[in-house]
C-alpha cells in the first residue's frame, strides 16, 4: 500500500464574506506543499530563549516555551495589550499530540528568522485546543469560512481586538514569512479595508452560531425517524463497517445511537451493521492488539493503518460502547476490549490521584533516532520471526502479516480479518488452544514494545473527557459485572470531587500539577453530570445523584440562553470572544447540549417539578428541523426521539437485597429507563412508602405512576 500521509491542507488566502461569499480579493497568495521530516528536540538545560509560556501547566504550550517566538497564553490582558498598541494578533491553536503542529514549530517557530518577522510585526498567542475549545471553536469556523476547510495547527490573524480576517493550518517557513510580512504590511497602509473585512467575518461567525426557539407544537415522529435512519443507510460500508469514506472515524455516539434504534425497533439488518462496525473496528488496526485501547481514526476504508496518537476521549466513549453493545450480544470480542482497553487507560493514563490524562502522541523515536509517526506500535517480518519463532506461521496468519497487513517500507500493522474459529480450523487446533497461543504472542510482543521509547504524554487533565472516561467505567461495570472498574470509576469520581469542584459548586476545565485554572466549558459539565448520574445507578449513592443535580442546577443558572432556550458553551461569568458558542452538532465527542438535553429528560423523570423536562422537549425540537438530512451529525440527539416515541421507564426497587436485584437488572441492555434504589424508603419521591417488610420489590413506573410491585427479576421484564 502507499506510504501514508497525512497531507497538510494548502493554505488559503481568499478572504469570503461570511455567509455570503466576498465580491473581492484583497489578496493572493498560491503555497504548495514540500517534502518534511523532523526530529526530537532535545531537551537541554539551558536554553537560549524561554517565553512566557513556561508559566503554563499545558504539555503543548510548554512544548513552545523555548521557542524564539515571545508567545503568549491566551488572557484577556494580551488582547488589551494588542489594543493598546495597535498590533495585530497571530494566534497559533494546536495540541500535544498534533503531528503537524510539532514540524510547523520545527520549521517556522524554533526559527529565529520567522520569530524576528513575528515577534516586531503581532502579539504571538499559543492555544492549547484542549484548554480552551471555546477560542477554538470560533476560529475553526472563520478559518473555514475563509477557506473551505480547516485542521490543526489552526493559524489566524486577527485584528487588537481578537476579530480575524486570514487563517492557515500548516504554512512552509518561506511562505509563513512572506505572509506575516504581507499581512504586516496591509494592515499598516490599509486598516480600514482590513476592519472592514474582519467586521462581515465577524458578523458571520455570529449568524452561523444562531438557534431559533421552535414554537411548533409538533415533535418528531417514529416514522419520520425510521426515515431518517433509511437516508442515513445509503452511507454504510455493510462490508467493513463504519461510513464508506476513508479516513474512517469511530464516531461512538453514530454507533451508540444505532445500536439503541436496532433494539427498540427491531431491525435485524441495522442490528447486523452495528455488529459488523465494531467488529471490523476491534479487528483492525485501529485497536492496538498489543497494548489494548484505541487510536484516533483510520486513514483507509478497513480500519487497518492508524494516525497512532491515542486519545482518552475515545477510549472512554468506546468503552460505553463496546460494553453496551456486549450486554445486547454476549459477544465475547466486545468483553475483551473493555477489558483491554479499559487496562491501557490505567496503565497509561492513570494519574496517581484518580484523574486520567489525556493522550499518547502519535509520534514517538525510530530505531535510528528519528520522531516518525507510529513507530512505537509496528513490526518488521523479521522481527516477528525471532520474537515468535514456531509461533509465527499461526501468529502471520492471524494478523497478516502480509499484502493485507502491510503498511510501508518493512513495517507491518496488525489487523485481523477471520474469526477464531476460522483460524483455528485452518490449523487443525480448538478455539481455546489458538486463544492461549495468541494471547502469550501478544505478551512477548508488549514485553518486547516496552523496550521502545514510548510515545510522548499529555498529562494533563481535563474534565470533560474525564467524565467521558468515568461514564465508561460506570458502564463496563454495569455490563460486564467486575467490581475493579466500580472501584477505578468511583476514585475518578472522588478526584473529580476533590481536585475540579469550587466551593461555589462550579467546575474547573483542567488540572495539571496539583493546579486547576480554566473555568469550566458546557462539555465538562454535560458530562460530569451524565456520569454522577450514572454512578448513582450502579451505587444508590444520593451522594452522586445530588452531586449531579447541583450541577445541573448550576449549569442552567449560568449557561442557559432564554431566548433561544439551548446552553451557550460559555457561563456567564467568563468573558466573551465575538459571540457565546452554542454547540449543536455531534462530532467525534457529542455536542454539549445534546448531553445537556438527555440529563434535562432523564432528572425530570425524579424531579418533575424542577422544570426540566420543558427544557429538553424544547431543546429537542430546536434541532429536530436538520434530523431528516443529517442524522448521523445529530445522532446523539436522536436518543430523545426513542424516549418520547417509545416508553420510558422509572425502575425502583426498595429493600434488604436492592442492590443484587439492581444489578441482575441492570446488566441487561434498557436505554429507556433509569434505575434508583433503596434499601428503606428513600428521599426520592419514587422510592418514598415503598418499603415493605421483609421483601425487597421492584416498581416499574412511568412519568411517576407505577405498576404493581414485583419481587422477581422475570416478573419486572414483563411490565415493559
């Protein structure tokens, strides 16, 4: 197969008027792409230039700190610093495990040539995205605006007051010269036309971030739904699983979705495609057979050849995933990567006070020093061979090590493509014996991998994907029924508790060396809040259930737009930039208020008075409008079109052996309801004058009113 690469995206310059496109051009510049390599940096002692980016806890902006370039943090101070001396600002957004970010600082930023143009001519500001999304998301839109298109290293320009006008990705050091020196000098002889033009950018970054309040009483139907669904089918890889497009993401909540709709609705065929998708994706090299966990996409149709930086953010959501789809199945495969890939993240991940950092890099050293993408995680033939010895014929087979498997020059990827069963068959021996031998295979192989230099870490810590992580871990429990990841989700719980909670009950965004300085983003509520609700509902702790409902409470105080009745991604305490984000669109991570909507419905069902029920159904229906031609960038959304049209169910159970009853409950695949417990009478309205004597007995309840009570788990699946 051909080298893979990962093409930087040409730099454009035509400046567009939002929304509509710009009559004129104020400016041309062609840039083609050239030929890269890089090496590590080395580490010394001394340095010849430090920034004020070493006061930073980010990996990515102390990366920079030694660069020739004065970068700054992003800080309201800066911009006011650029207003008062009339400079442009070059804002630089990237993160640590961005393989293109590290060769434009190799080449543009370690430079002091381009750090002389950049240093006389703008206020030089280095984003970590992770940090700070919120900035983010505005430039991404403008730069693609501007261009089309966008990716990471993110470049903009913009005016003292954080307004741009031109955005890059990945600029070759000439041409970043020639641009920085161009833009310099238009803005000294022609500010006006500049202003001008930063002002439609602007006024378009606002329109696009527009929600209407829908005052239609309608909301959208099964059928509309199964509509939306058969649209959506059109883009399916029936035979390789996931969309047929290469790169291939895992995109969970598209396949959480799906596997919700195949159950409730009973379609067999969408059942089949699910299954096929996580299969192909757990075969394929995208999973690290080796070390368990999952990579950040697929760059072909088949899932085989990865971009190697390992997220946590995907590994927790596919976690839930794969569990989830193990409770449906009983497919042994699911069970052995929640299990995998829930030990990578504790043993690459786990901070030693309960959070979880927040990736590996995708680069990493070669065996002749060099930084090469993936080199940590491929195999040469003749490697292999001597690892494996009488082994390798079973092991070649298992993992192609051949045409299939091949990537570039002499390494191989591994990536299934048969069943146990079909191997074991093919070499005359059972199921369990190929197991064992593959599984001592991928042993040597991790004892042999451990010899490499590792991947570089991004050790912070972030909250929202924190919570993605703990929802995981609730949900590996639940379903596969193993109380170590109980006991590893509730001291992530307690870290979140102790280290990223104020005192005035609000969150911080990240935590890094025993300090927490961002303010919290939607996202990191919308999950934290997912996730203590869930841990209830394997722990009966109101501690968690109470926990999250502050949370919530908090959220809505200070993120909540009256006038559109969505969250702004923002709280009111923080200052804006250009506009307050409203995040609608499900990406690789659900958008935050489709979360936010889903743990509104689900607190109505206990607290009914609150309100918040309205709130969801209207948030819902503000969206419901884009279902029809785009379900799979809404699919999280689509869970509440399953929980209106079909019934949703309390599950109360109360007495002596609540929680073996809840457990034998839970373990079983039911999206449409919640579940709370109590040994006596609750605090909870569902599990107040409950308790009887004696017994332990489950209510199965709707919108409050319950049925009969049973005292047996068969007797409580018959009430659905």
């Amino acid at each position: 197969m051909k080298k893979r690469k990962c093409v930087p995206k040409r730099t454009h310059f035509f400046m567009r008027k939002p929304v509509h496109l710009m009559r004129k051009v104020f400016f041309f510049i062609l840039l083609g792409t050239v030929a890269l390599s890089c090496k590590q940096n080395s580490d010394n002692v001394n340095h010849k230039h430090t920034n004020a980016l070493i006061h930073e806890t980010s990996p990515y902006l102390l990366q920079h700190a030694h660069n020739p370039v004065n970068w700054e943090a992003w800080h309201p101070d800066v911009l006011e610093k650029a207003k008062k001396e009339d400079k442009l600002l070059l804002i630089s957004i990237g993160y640590a495990a961005c393989h293109w970010c590290h060769v434009m600082e190799k080449e543009c930023f370690e430079d002091e040539t381009v750090a002389k143009v950049m240093n006389e001519n703008f206020i030089n500001i280095k984003i970590d995205r992770e940090e700070r999304p919120d900035v983010d998301q505005i430039y991404m839109d403008a730069i693609q605006m501007i261009s089309g298109q966008g990716g990471w290293p993110l470049n903009i320009v913009a005016l003292p007051d954080g307004r741009p006008f031109w955005g890059a990705t990945y600029v070759p050091k000439n041409n970043w010269i020639k641009s920085l020196e161009q833009l310099a000098e238009l803005y000294k002889k022609d500010k006006q036309r500049v202003t001008e033009y930063a002002t439609d950018l602007a006024n378009g970054l606002q329109a696009i971030n527009l929600v209407e309040n829908n005052k239609d009483s309608e909301l959208y139907s099964l059928e509309q739904l199964d509509s939306a669904v058969q649209n959506w089918t059109q883009y399916f890889d029936t035979f390789l699983g996931g969309h047929k497009r290469a790169p291939k993401f895992m995109m969970p909540n598209n396949w959480d979705f799906l596997l919700h709709y195949a159950t409730a609705t009973n379609r067999p065929e969408i059942m089949e495609f699910v299954d096929t998708t996580l299969i192909r994706m757990a075969y394929g090299g995208v999973y690290d057979h080796v070390g368990g966990g999952f990579s950040r996409y697929a760059v072909d149709v088949k899932w085989h050849v990865p971009h190697f930086e390992k997220m946590l953010y995907d590994n927790g959501q596919l976690t839930s995933l794969y569990a989830k789809a193990y409770a449906v199945t009983k497919n042994d495969l699911y069970k052995g990567v929640v299990a995998e890939t829930v030990a990578f993240v504790k043993e690459e991940l786990l901070d030693e006070n309960g959070g979880f950092y927040s990736s590996l890099d995708a680069d990493s050293l070669d065996g002749h020093g060099n930084l090469k993408e993936g080199a940590y995680y491929v195999w040469t033939k003749e490697q292999l061979i001597n690892l494996l010895g009488d082994d390798y014929d079973l092991f070649q087979a298992y993992f192609n090590i051949n045409t299939y498997g091949h990537w570039e020059e002499d390494n191989y990827v591994l990536i299934r493509d048969k069943s146990d069963k079909g191997i074991a068959s093919n070499f005359g021996i059972d199921k369990e014996a190929l197991r064992k031998t593959i599984k001592k295979n991928l042993s040597t192989l991790k004892s042999e991998r451990s010899k490499r230099t590792r991947p570089r870490l991004d050790d912070k810590i972030l909250t929202s994907w924190n919570g993605l992580m703990l929802k995981g871990l609730v949900d590996a429990h639940r379903y596969l029924e193993k109380q170590e990841y109980l006991e590893l989700a509730l001291k992530n719980a307690e870290f979140i508790e102790d280290k990223l909670i104020k005192r005035d009950g609000s969150l911080y965004r990240n935590h890094k060396n025993g300090k927490s300085t961002i303010n919290a983003f939607l996202d990191d509520y919308a999950t934290v809040i997912d996730a203590y609700f869930s841990l209830y509902e394997v722990t009966f702790d109101e501690k968690w259930l109470n926990r999250s409902k502050k949370l919530l409470d908090y959220a809505k105080k200070h993120f909540f737009d009256d006038a559109s009745s969505m969250f702004f991604y923002t709280s009111d305490k923080d200052r804006s930039l250009i506009r307050r984000t409203i995040e609608v669109d499900d990406n690789v991570i659900s958008s935050s208020n489709s979360i936010m909507a889903i743990n509104l419905y689900k607190f109505d069902k206990l607290f009914p008075e609150e309100g918040y029920g309205k709130i969801s159904v209207q948030m819902f229906k503000n969206v419901q409008k884009d279902f029809d031609r785009r379900a799979q960038g809404l699919s999280n959304w689509l869970h509440l079109a399953l929980y209106i049209n079909h019934n949703f169910y309390e599950i109360a159970i109360v007495g002596d052996h609540y929680l073996a009853m809840a457990q034998e409950i839970s373990k079983e695949y039911l999206p449409n309801s919640i579940l709370v417990g109590s040994q006596k009478d609750g605090n909870l309205d569902l599990l107040k004058n409950r308790r009887v004597p004696d017994k332990t007995l489950t209510y199965v309840c709707q919108e409050g009113a319950c049925k009969l009570p049973v005292s047996t788990v068969k007797e409580v699946f018959e009430q659905f």
